[in-house]
C-alpha cells in the first residue's frame, strides 16, 4: 500500500471497477485480523504526512483515514451480528479499543444493527398473519411468506418473493418443466453433448451415453 501511495502521489494513475482477481478468506488471513489491519493501513496513512506538499493532499489524507475508520468499524459491527454471540461479547472481545477510539461512528452503527437484529428476531417469532400486516402497513422493509403459505394478497407487491430464482424455495418453477422434458427425453442425450453453464444435466440424463461434455461460458461485461 505505502508503495502504491507514493507511485500515485507523483504519476499520474487510473482504475477500473472490474474483478482481476480472486482472494480466499479464511480464518488464518490477516485481513480477518480487523485490529491489525485498521493499525497497519493507519499506520503507513499518517506516515504518507512528511510528503504531502498542499493542503488538498492533506485534505485527502484526512479523508482516507476518516474512510478506513469507518470501514473496520462497520465491519466489526457485520462480523458480530453474523456471529450469533450475545450482545455484551461485543465489548469484551479485542476489538473494543477500536471501538473505543471511534464511538462516534460506532454507536449509529451500531444501533442500526440492533434495530436490524430485532426486526430478524420479529420476522423469526411472529406469526405469518401477523407479519404480512405489518408489512403491508410499512411497519417491516420487506416479508417473504414461507414455503406452502403463500396467499394471493402477497402478490401484491413490485419485489419477487425469491431473490434466488427459487433456489431458496424449493427450486425455479420453470425447472420443472424442464427436467419433465429431459427425463422424457433422455434416450436422446448421448454421445458428445453441449450445456451451458456446467453439465449437471448431461451428466443426469445422458450418464454413460457420454462420450465428451463440453460446457460454453457466456460473460457480458459492460
């Protein structure tokens, strides 16, 4: 990063927003280490000081510090509410100095995240009927009736009920259709056979009747 930041300070640079590369997260990484890493990117930040010439440089690094503050924190804040630990855990954990130093961006916060966690544990213990009031009246964001409960009032809404195609519901409505058709169909699927997206289905319904799969790829990229 400090290597980054002085080639940017004197040449002139460019970005772009499409993914080059991806990074595995495990619980080993340093970048999981939230402490270390808020201390080491502050750390080369404020030392980039000695080099600024103006005040728009300085400006900017009192931008960026402001900007990884904020991050570590909000992502403090994810990280606990995905962990399922209790409430006090987060003031006894390693990261209360860091949340210490930052209260002013971490009570909003996390107070948000409270709020939030409540309308989770609302939409988990209250009853169907209940919900689908409450979301009608705009009392809750959004309700997604259970699997099997579906009741036509629900339609009435310009957001799908699954924003998984399906997946998360038992499966997309058209597959049905689809795999009634390759079941019916699955003498003809043999030999050297073509799939978009992977070969779950070739190797499905075609089996030892293959002799090559092939799979095409297609990425739009604006």
């Amino acid at each position: 990063m400090n290597v980054l930041l002085n080639i940017s300070r004197k040449y002139e640079t460019i970005h772009h927003t499409q993914t080059i590369a991806a990074y595995r997260i495990h619980a080993t990484n340093m970048s999981t280490n939230i402490p270390l890493m808020y201390k080491n990117i502050i750390h080369v930040l404020i030392n980039q000081g000695k080099y600024l010439e103006n005040s728009r440089q300085k400006e900017a690094l009192k931008d960026g510090v402001s900007h990884v503050s904020k991050y570590y924190v909000h992502l403090l804040i994810s990280n606990f509410s995905r962990s399922g630990l209790p409430f006090y855990a987060f003031f006894k954990s390693q990261h209360f100095p860091l949340i210490l130093k930052h209260l002013s961006i971490f009570l909003p916060l996390f107070s948000t995240s409270i709020i939030n966690s409540a309308r989770r544990l609302a939409k988990k213990c209250l009853p169907a009927f209940l919900l689908r009031a409450l979301y009608k009246h705009n009392f809750i964001g959004e309700y997604y009736p259970p699997i099997k409960k579906v009741a036509y009032g629900d339609f009435g809404r310009v957001t799908p009920l699954s924003t998984q195609f399906g997946f998360d519901r038992g499966g997309p409505i058209d597959r049905y259709y689809i795999e009634k058709f390759l079941s019916l169909n699955a003498h003809s699927i043999r030999g050297r056979a073509l799939e978009v997206g992977d070969n779950e289905y070739t190797t499905r319904y075609g089996g030892s009747k293959i002799s090559a799969s092939d799979i095409v790829l297609a990425t739009f990229y604006m």
